[in-house]
C-alpha cells in the first residue's frame, strides 16, 4: 500500500499569491522568451526505503517504467518503450535512477548515504498547489530529456523552485 506523504496545507492565501506571480510571469515570458509556466499541483507519494536490492528491483518493475535512465558505478544507461533491465555485475552498484510510467508517474531512485536506497514516487494529483515550468536538456546521442518543474511559494523564500521529476525523452531538437 503506497501513502501519500503529509505536508503542510497550503492555504488560500499561498494559491492567490501563486496565481498573482502566474499573471505576472505571463506578462514577462511574451517578451522574452521564457518557458510556458502554468498551475499545478504536486503529490510525493511516502518515500520507500530499501536494503536489498532485489526489492528494490522488483518494486522499480513493479512501477512499470515506460523510459528513464539508470546510473551505475561504471555506465549510465537510458530505456524506452518499457526495456528495463537490471544492472549487470561489472556495471556496479546502481547510484540513481529516474523514470516515468504510463500514469504520468515519476520516480527517483537515490542512495541514502548507508548502502540502501530512497524510491520516491511523484503525481499531479491531489498534491500541494504549487507552479509548472517545463525543461529540456540536450541528451547524449540526440535528442532531448524533459523535467517538469515545481515552484511553491514560501514567506521568507518567496517563489522558488522546490524540486523537478522527469517526464521523458523526446527526438530532435525541440
């Protein structure tokens, strides 16, 4: 059983705040070129922690990754179209991963300092109010790597991004 992750509420007055910096944004992105930003919301299901690597594995199969990427000790290896593969003995440890299911799911694999590993789900549904921006890398080998972007409001802080999940590959320049 997954649990969403409490967080603190966000009230009404950090959704008006947001929606005043989202109509002054728009204003600033027609003349200058910045990235289409937008509402949204973001939910981090409650972070799993593993030990063994073989429940990791089948958690991370279980997920049903369509494209992401696995970061080895010795290679970084990208899949698409669902071609997961576990690591092989002389690539290492696995470091960190990231991918995104056919329910616009991300995950992110990470180490948590001790041998073990954090799997962190993302979703856009029933999350905090927060704002979207989306991303592009170039990727090795062509193509690009798409994030999206997350941005809350905080009194002291202000607007400020809080964190980024993968949302896939795309071909050629754009």
């Amino acid at each position: 059983m997954v649990r969403r992750r409490s967080m603190a509420a966000r009230g009404d007055k950090d959704v008006n705040i947001l929606e005043k910096v989202l109509a002054a944004y728009g204003e600033v992105a027609e003349t200058t070129g910045l990235p289409e930003m937008a509402m949204s919301s973001l939910c981090r299901l409650e972070p799993q922690h593993f030990a063994d690597e073989d429940a990791l594995w089948q958690t991370f199969e279980a997920f049903a990754p369509q494209e992401g990427w696995l970061c080895f000790q010795s290679v970084v290896r990208v899949f698409t179209a669902g071609r997961l593969e576990r690591g092989r003995p002389e690539e290492g440890r696995l470091l960190h991963a990231e991918a995104v299911n056919a329910r616009n799911e991300s995950l992110r694999i990470r180490p948590d300092g001790n041998g073990g590993w954090w799997f962190d789900v993302f979703t856009e549904e029933g999350g905090e109010p927060c704002l979207v921006d989306e991303v592009s890398f170039l990727r090795r080998g062509g193509g690009r790597v798409h994030y999206r972007r997350y941005w809350r409001h905080d009194e002291f802080h202000g607007v400020h991004p809080f964190t980024a999940r993968f949302v896939g590959f795309s071909e050629g320049k754009k």
